[in-house]
C-alpha cells in the first residue's frame, strides 16, 4: 500500500498537506503551482494519482520559492 506522505518516484516525504493529519484541513502546497503534465505522465500509471511528488520531482522548487517571496511582501 503506498505510503500517502512519501514522493511515488523518489521516496522522499512530500510535504503534503493533506496527507499530515495535524494540517489536513490546510491547503497542499501543490495546489499554489502548476505541475508540467508530462512529469506525472512518466509516472508508471499505478503510481499516478495515488501520492503527492514531492516539490523536487514535481520541478517546481522555484515556483514554490517565488510564491514564498511573494507572500513575505
């Protein structure tokens, strides 16, 4: 069974929101990007949608980096 809290590529924690019992109610931080299709396309089709990447998988590092700037003004 996949673990909800852990990257499907990498095995690395993914920092997801929702799968963290004490911020369950919070936002994910996937949902403040845009995830390039066709990085969640070279998943294998089991681990699609069944677990967050994590922000270096997903390549958004900088984006998430640039929304942190952004709310610090």
């Amino acid at each position: 069974m996949p673990d909800a809290r852990h990257c499907p590529a990498c095995g690395a924690l993914n920092d997801c929101a929702l799968a963290d019992p004490q911020r369950a109610t919070q936002p994910c931080w996937c949902y403040a990007v845009s995830i390039d299709p066709a990085v969640l396309e070279a998943l294998p089709a089991e681990l699609r949608n069944s677990q967050c990447l994590c922000p270096a998988c997903a390549q958004v590092e900088a984006q998430l980096q640039a929304a942190q700037a952004a709310t610090k003004r």
